[in-house]
C-alpha cells in the first residue's frame, strides 16, 4: 500500500483492521489492500460521552513513516437534528434511545442526557415511555426527569399525571424535579400531593425540589414537612425556614430543637445561627438542647452558641465523656448567670 494513499478523515476501522492497516502502512506495503471501513465515525458514535485514541501517520522526507498516538482523549458526542432525518432513521434512533433507558441505571442517566439536549420533538415518545407501566423502575424515573428538564406544557401535564403514578419512586421523581417547570398546574399539584400525602420522603423532596429550584417552598408544603412522622421531611422543612425571617419563623425553629430526631435539632440550630437570631428565648432554647442527645446536633448548637454569644466553648464529640459534660455545664452555668444579671 503507497504510503500517500488518503483515507477518508471520517472512515473508522474495527480494531483488528486498524492495526492491519497501520502495519501496511508504516512497513510501506504498496500491494496491501485497503480493508473495508466499519462506517463514518460520526454515526458509529452515540451520542453522550465517550473515550477515543486518534493515531496519527506522518511521513518524513527521506524517511520511513511515523504513528503518532494521542492519549484517551473525552469526546461529547452531540446527538442528530432528529427533525432532519428521513423517518426510518428517526424511528430507529428514538428507539435505540428508549432501550437505553431500559438497559441499566447509568445508561438511562446518559439517555436522559441525550433527550434533554434533543428537547421537546421527542416529548410525545418520552411522555409514552414514561406513563408506560412496563419498563423497568429505574427507566421510568429518568424519563420522568427528562420530562421535568424540557420546558413545556405537555411535559408538566405529564407530570401532574405522574405524581399519582403507583410507583413511589416516579412520584417522588416528579415531585423533586417538577418545580422546574415552574407551571402553575404543576405547582399545584405538588402542593396537594405533598400535604396529603403519608410519605414523608415525597414531602422531603417535593420541599428540596422548590428550594434547590425555586429557591422558596410553598407554606403548605413547609406544614406537612414540619407534620411529617418522618425526619427528613422534618429537616427539610426546618432548612425551609430559613427563607422566612420573621418573628413567627424564629419561634418555630426555636420549637424544633426539642424534636426527637438529631438532624431535625441541628438543621433548626444551623437555621437559626445563618439568621443571627439572638433573642432570650432562642439562646435558652440552644442551651435546653445541649441535654438532647446526638453528638452532632450538641456540636453543632455549640458552635452556634459561640457564635451568637461570643463565648468560645465549643463541643467536641471526641472528647471524653467527662470533657463533653464538661462544656454542656459550663454553657448551662453561663446562662443561668446571663438570666440573673440581664444586659
């Protein structure tokens, strides 16, 4: 094979041909046969991620020819103008794309990608693919994100539709992601759900998704994480709260250091600390929760504590039991002073 003959810059080989050819092509056979391309590398490719090596071949004057071999490199393979394909291959491409979804959780996290990026010509299939009972779990809950990251109406209809799916993970899916959609049906429909609902993890992520993407939680929502049985929703909705200052607010984060649950305690703590919320009644309640147990919650109160008071008594949950009674005391002995001698 002359070592000047062009190969297409987009023809790919499998691997066994490709080491072939290179031989040929560096030994300078001139007789060496051409082997057929596996095709153009821009269709061999799905679209998402992947990882290719790029050889290469140069000529010096006078001189045998030289490979060089790139490391890995990352490529973004961007996915077709769908619209623009002739409708066998659109079919078989939005296809092959739903099977993705279906093959296991981290290909249907890259197919999510791939038909967010596409957008709203592949709503009517996802819609489908995402209402139908059949698929796997872990499918079905990707569909219904990519539903909440393409912006339109009847991606929000069919997450309404959605949050009374009876698989509880498709309706916590919607109820997390659907705030981004930012429809007023949906919103809706959240709220209801959220506040009748008995599943304190729907409630958690139906409160995160409005404040991850929304920035505030609607106060119905707010309620029934702070009704909730189960502690998540409860530190969900404390964390909530911190977009409320107001007196009212204070209060009911003051209220949730007596909470059972240790996260719940140290979420309302932490809340109250970012507000600077130093009235009598939220000090005493601080200190009232050094008693509680949890060595998290009991750090950080005393962190907060120092912060508001200017005392430098922190907790330390490594310390000896001794050491850690120590610091409760000592914190318990200050503000019984500070109520005796106020000002």
């Amino acid at each position: 094979m002359s070592s000047d003959r062009a190969l297409g810059p987009s023809a790919a080989y499998p691997s066994d041909a490709a080491r072939a050819l290179l031989t040929a092509y560096l030994e300078e056979k001139a007789d060496a046969a051409l082997p057929a391309s596996a095709g153009r590398l821009t269709e061999l490719l799905w679209p998402g991620k992947a990882v290719a090596k790029f050889t290469l071949c140069l000529r010096g004057f006078g001189e045998r020819p030289l490979a060089v071999v790139s490391n890995s490199l990352e490529l973004d393979v961007a996915p077709p103008a769908i619209e623009s394909l002739d409708p066998k291959t659109r079919e078989a491409f939005v296809a092959r794309l739903l099977d993705q979804f279906d093959r296991d959780a981290w290909a249907a996290e890259q197919a999510h990608d791939t038909a967010v990026r596409i957008g709203k010509d592949l709503l009517p299939r996802l819609i489908a693919a995402a209402e139908d009972q059949r698929r796997p779990g872990f499918s079905r809950m990707w569909l219904a994100t990519a539903l909440a990251d393409i912006r339109d109406p009847s991606a929000a209809e069919a997450l309404v539709r959605l949050l009374a799916d009876r698989s509880q993970g498709v309706r916590r899916v919607a109820a997390y992601h659907g705030p981004k959609q930012a429809d007023a049906g949906l919103d809706e429909a959240i709220i209801r759900s959220a506040a009748g609902s008995s599943d304190g993890g729907l409630v958690a992520l139906a409160l995160l998704g409005f404040l991850v993407f929304r920035g505030t939680a609607p106060e119905a929502i707010v309620k029934a994480g702070l009704d909730s049985d189960e502690p998540r929703a409860r530190a969900a909705a404390t964390e909530a709260l911190a977009t409320r200052r107001n007196h009212l607010t204070v209060e009911r984060l003051a209220a949730l250091l007596k909470d059972k649950d240790e996260r719940v305690r140290r979420t309302a703590a932490a809340v109250l600390g970012r507000m600077d919320a130093r009235a009598p009644n939220v000090i005493g309640a601080l200190v009232a929760a050094l008693d509680l147990p949890g060595e998290s919650a009991r750090q950080e109160i005393a962190k907060v504590l120092c912060g508001m008071t200017g005392q430098e008594r922190p907790y330390d949950p490594r310390a000896d039991e001794a050491a850690r009674r120590e610091t409760i005391n000592a914190w318990k002995a200050w503000w019984a002073a500070e109520k005796r001698n106020p000002g």
